[in-house]
C-alpha cells in the first residue's frame, strides 16, 4: 500500500474533527506507538433485538479517525471473531485515509459483511471518563450498548468505506457531503504539485474500479474529482443514495 494517501480535507469535517479530538485527547494509540490518538478501533456491541436490522441485536462498532494501518486492525479484529457475520456500525470522523477506506469495503465485502452508518452509545461509557470507556471497548467483551442514528455526517471516507457492505444503510436524514481532497504523504509531507496531480488520476482511477466492483455508481469519483478542483462541496441527497447505489432497498 502506497504511503502516499488521498485525505479528506472538507473543512465543516476538519472543524467538526477538531471538536471531536478534543474530546478524545485521553484516547492512548490504539495499534502501537505509531498509531495516532483517535485512530479507528473496533468491537462488538450487544442491544435490543431489532437495533441493527431485522432480527439484529449484535454488531461490530467502527469508529474513529481511518488511518495508514487501519486495515491490519480490521483483519485482525474479524479473524479473532471468526465465522460470525456482524454487520459494521461505523462511525468515522477526521481526515481519513480513502485509499484505506477502500481496503476496508474490500475486507468487509470479501467477507460478506453489512454496514450502516451510526454511533454505537456504550451503556457503561455514561459512568467512566473517556479513558476507562476506551479501555472497556478495548477489553474484547460484548458491550451493552444502543445505536444513535441522529445528526448522522458521512463524508466520503464514510462514502468509500459504506459501499463495501454487501446491504448499506444510512439514516433518512444523515447527511452524505462530499468534499475537497488534498494528496499528503505521512513521512514526506512536502508533495510537489506534479506529483499530486498524478497521485490524484492514480487514486481516482482506483477508486473508479472499486466502486464498480462494489456496484455503486462511478459518478461519486465524478464528485471527487470535481470538489477537489473547485474546493466546494456536494451534499447528497437521499433520491442520490439510491440513485448511485450508496444504500441498497430493503
């Protein structure tokens, strides 16, 4: 894998993500000394039956910045799981990595796995500090928890990472935006602009063939690319989901 990386850079998320890290400073590195505060973890959640799908009470809570090693961390979490088919909840914020955002859809598809965008809401987080809660998702218990799907954002780490489930699900009044992208390289930050330029055609070639792959429309990548041209930004709308095949009928 590339150490070259395709970025989400749109600013309301950079300003949201900034509000969130805050919250997370008492978060240690999750995969090692390399890996950053606030780096996406995983675990499994329990709650009432019904809560993450028809006849659903167990999943695999994502959430989390998606970095360099992200991938390694989601392999390792679904072999110690074994043959249980969880579906994701998956709650990312920060400036994701997109070109781990799609080996990520590629593990969860080769595994046959469902994914919804949400917040797992641990039961015993509400009594510790932020610290001890971390310590509780990482203790590789099933946690009672339940699944907040308000003020739901999915930018387009969330995007890419979504269209690897087999069934993807959003809720009806999340907002889906795209935004700007920017190529960073995390041990040689300085990328001349040549090399982002084909950096950029090299990342949205991939991205074009894994989202055909998954069956979701290309035009996304048409987005992509445009945003990161102009600087704007594209907000979805729930008839675009469909449309593009983001989420899948019932």
């Amino acid at each position: 894998m590339s150490r070259s990386s395709l970025t989400s850079a749109l600013i309301i998320l950079t300003l949201f993500a900034t509000c969130a890290r805050a919250q997370d400073d008492a978060r240690l590195p999750v995969g090692g000394v390399t890996s950053p505060q606030g780096a996406m973890i995983f675990y499994t959640a329990h709650g009432q039956n019904g809560v993450c799908g028809p006849n659903c009470s167990d999943w695999i809570a994502a959430e989390g910045v998606v970095e360099w090693d992200t991938f390694k961390r989601l392999f390792a979490f679904l072999d110690r799981l074994g043959e249980r088919k969880l579906p994701i909840v998956l709650h990312n914020w920060g400036a994701g990595n997109l070109k781990v955002a799609t080996s990520l859809g590629k593990i969860i598809r080769d595994r046959g796995l469902d994914v919804r965008a949400g917040t797992t809401v641990v039961a015993d987080c509400a009594k510790v500090t932020e610290t001890e809660c971390l310590a509780l998702k990482r203790s590789g218990k099933a946690l009672d928890a339940k699944i907040d799907t308000t003020s739901i954002a999915c930018d387009v780490t969330c995007v890419l990472v979504l269209a690897g489930g087999v069934h993807r699900t959003l809720p009806a009044d999340a907002k889906v935006v795209i935004g700007p992208t920017h190529i960073s390289n995390r041990l040689a930050p300085n990328v001349s602009q040549e090399r982002q330029v084909g950096l950029q055609t090299q990342f949205s070639n991939q991205f074009r063939i894994y989202l055909n792959q998954m069956g979701v429309s290309t035009e996304i990548v048409d987005i992509i690319d445009r945003d990161a041209q102009t600087g704007r930004t594209t907000q979805l709308s729930s008839k675009d989901w469909l449309r593009l095949g983001l989420v899948t009928t019932p």
